[in-house]
C-alpha cells in the first residue's frame, strides 16, 4: 500500500488537486475576486518548543499573507484553528496571538474568529486568510522571452531565523501589479529550484537562471525553504526599472525544463514527505 | 503561571475574543454577508485512530457546514490544512476526501484548496469554509417570551457514531429563515446545556427548559457533545407550526440563568481543556 512518503508531497498534492479545479496556486480564486488559503504551522517542522509564541503567531500568519501577496492581493481577513497541550500557558497563547495581530495589522488585515482544541503531542495553528485581487495573478502566464526576478535575498532562512521574522512582499506585489504587467508570480516556499519547477509546470514553459545572479550562497540559495521572497515574470522590455529594486535571475524558455547556467536543475527543495 | 487547562476552553476562548471584535458566534459575519469559520479535527480527540478515513472527511467537513447552517448561511468554498503521518496511505488521504466532498457536495459546497505538511504524532485536518447568508443568524438575539427549540434528536452521538455521519441542518435553517423569524440559532456542538449557557451570554436573556420535552435520555442529551443539531428561538406565536417539525424545549426567561425543570441547570457540556 503506497503512503504518503511513497508518493512524497508533490505527488499527493498533484492526487488531491485533481478533483480541485483550478488548484496550483498560491490562494484559491472565487468569484468576484475573492481569495482564499490556509498554511498549517506545525511544532517540530515550521518551528521548535523554544520559539518565542510571539514569532510562531507572526509566521504562521505572515505565510498566509505572503500567499496572498503572490496573487497581488491584499488580504482582509483571517481565522485561526489552534492545537493546544492543556499545560501551555495561557501567556503563550496570547503572544502567540499579538504575533498573528502584529504582522496582520501591517496590512489592514483583522484576525475575526477561529477555535481550539486539545492536542496531546505536536501543537499547530492554521491560518486561513481571505483576501481580494481585482485581477489576481496566477502562476500559469509566464511567457518565452519574459524576464525572471525575484524579490530578495535567497537561501539560510532557517539558520537566520528570516522564517520567522519575514515580511511578506504584500507592498511589493501590490506596486508591481500596479505598475507593471505581471506575467506569472508565486512566493517562494519551499526553495528557488523546486518553485521554478511549479513556475515552469503551470506555465507550460521552461526557465533559464544564472548562478551569478541569484542573491544569495548555492547551494542554498536554491533549495532551502521559506525564503517566502516572490518569483515572477514580466515581459523583457519591463525589465530595465525592475533591476532597481529586484533581482533578475534569468529568463523563460520554450524548453519545459529548469537550466541553472545552462544544465539542467534537479528539483530539490523542501518536501514534507520526502521519498526515500 | 496559568495554564490553557487552568482557564477552560471557554475562559481561553473569552481571553482571546477580547481582541476580536463581534466574536461569539458560529462563523465570522464580514462585509456583504460572508461568513468565514474553521474548526480543527485531531486524531485521538475527535476521532480514533481506527476511523474510517471517509467518516473523518466527512466529519471534519460536517462540523463546519453545521457553523454555516446556525447562521442560517450557503456554504460555498471550503479549504483544507491537513497534518498527515508520512506512513499513511495515500488511499486514506483520498478517503478523506472522498469523505468531505460528499457532504460538502450535498449542500453545493466545492474544495477549492488546501494545504499540507507533516506530524510526527496526531493528524489532524482543519476545513476552513466560506459562505454567505442575506440576514445571518446571531447567538445574541433571542427574546424574553420566545420559543426555544432544537432539531433533532440529542445526546450518545460517540456511542451511536452520529458525531462520524450527521447531516448538517443547512437545509433546515434556510427553510427556518425563509419563512419564520429566528431571533437566535447556534448548532448543538459541545452538550445542549453548554450551547445553552452561550445563548443565554450573548442574548443577556435566560432560558427554561423541560425535561420532558428534551428529545433525548438525560443527562447525556443535556450533556453530550456533537449532536450538530441547531438550538433556535422564535416568537411564541410562531412556535405553533414548528412543532409538527421540531421540538420545543422551553421559553427565553428575563432572569440570566438556565433552569431545567425549575432548577438552576449545572454548566457541564464538552470542554477541550477542563479545568480539575
């Protein structure tokens, strides 16, 4: 019988998201522009026992946000589902909620309901966010000959705590969609070379990045997750004001693979199934 | 240093509603009629290791639907965070959400995302659901004089498996808005006598029931959780045609208290975290 490490998490995401229509982005997109996404942080995987409440609250959430920021959206409203040992203190449940307030609030987003329930071992908080994005922007619109950016430093998220203190690129997105017009985006997750690969397979294309431009050490730089940074496209001749601000890492092409100065990348982020 | 446990989940509940405004009832009421609730199921709290992966899906689906029908709301979107083992079977996971989409499907509800990551110890599954109602039901509107009913049947869903295969009261409620005036409705979740200490908190009003009009054995039809029945009030003279449908347990009393049978009623439904 084949589990869920067997198939590994791209595999079962790819099961799932076949009875999903229209599944493969960052948030879902309802009618009238409505977004929706949900990110469950989980201790022992996105953080440890030790990490102050305070941080976990304001990464659990800011992931959420970051989703919405990869739609150039701008988020309105969330809820909240924890899992809880009936020891922890009450204080942690509280700093852990001025977190989830703290980054929300940079954003003009409310925290408007949620619940809890007991939990034995491994304590978690989902995060569901609904947001809007008059025309929100999806993974599948890269176009051969689009420039490739992304919007800051990659890679050593986890030894540099940045997962947990991280602003998602909400101002950023919203700017570039309002000024440029954005082909594909999404955020940055699970690490440069395994989200290229979701880039490339929604947008039926291929990317071709170079080692010299991507901001930050490799191997790292590549695949060590929540970067939560965005990876987007535009067309070439609205490059030049971006080299500003972002960084250009390469190029799409009509070849549906990934090539890291000219060979062919093994997809290698972070999986949470990993097969063996 | 006081522990979530110390406070009860109803105190922690109170502590963290301070901060969200219009907290208290079974969705988040937002702009233009959404509704917005999440609500967790764990292994070993809500279901036993050994429960059918279907029944879970539709459990965890159920539950929220049920928050949609007490605001007498249409349920529209749904999504999914589940923390998965990374030795369960692939099989189970589609299970899962065979289980969810059938009741979902039932109300024209459609999974439109999700997430997942791994546990070590307890899975888990949180459904998040959007939805919408014209006039939302609120916990805060019964008035002194009024009717109170309940739907169905309460008390002993773990022993006879209901809480794994109940029907979600949309139908009913909308049926119930359409043509009556509720005045307050919130679904039966942690025991008939606690859901009736929240109605009687956010009306300010009381409530007086009669146990031989409780349509179940006492004291686990007062005490019981997860009847996923709805607890409403309408004005006395509506409560003529509603009787060949539903049962009517008691009137909304000025004095804030429960009473059954004339006696001050012990608060004594589910609690996540009780206190010793």
């Amino acid at each position: 019988m084949k589990t869920v490490r067997d198939i590994g998490e791209f595999g079962l995401i790819r099961q799932l998201a076949k009875n999903i229509p229209r599944a493969g982005d960052d948030c879902a997109v309802l009618p009238d522009g409505l977004l929706l996404t949900c990110d469950p942080v989980i201790e022992g995987v996105h953080f440890l026992p030790k990490t102050p409440a305070r941080k976990i609250g304001w990464k659990a959430m800011a992931r959420n946000l970051s989703d919405i920021a990869a739609m150039a959206g701008q988020p309105r409203s969330a809820v909240v589902s924890l899992g809880l040992r009936p020891t922890t203190p009450v204080r942690w449940v509280r700093e852990l909620y001025a977190g989830m307030r703290a980054v929300a609030g940079k954003f003009g987003c409310e925290i408007v309901g949620g619940d809890t329930a007991h939990v034995r071992h491994e304590q978690f908080v989902v995060v569901t966010l609904l947001g809007h994005a008059d025309r929100p922007v999806l993974r599948s619109g890269a176009k051969v000959g689009d420039a490739v950016f992304v919007t800051g430093k990659l890679g050593g998220a986890f030894r540099s705590g940045k997962h947990l203190t991280f602003t998602p690129r909400i101002r950023e997105a919203q700017w570039l969609a309002k000024n440029f017009r954005l082909h594909a985006m999404l955020d940055i997750s699970d690490g440069l070379a395994s989200d290229l690969c979701r880039l490339v397979e929604a947008s039926r294309v291929g990317v071709e990045i170079f080692s010299n431009q991507i901001p930050g050490r490799l191997p790292g730089a590549l695949t060590d997750g929540e970067d939560f940074e965005l990876l987007f496209t535009v067309a070439a001749r609205d490059a030049g004001p971006l080299r500003k601000k972002f960084y250009e890492i390469g190029r799409v092409i009509r070849k549906p693979v990934v090539l890291l100065d000219g060979q062919p990348l093994q997809e290698k982020g972070y999986d949470h199934f990993p097969q063996r």
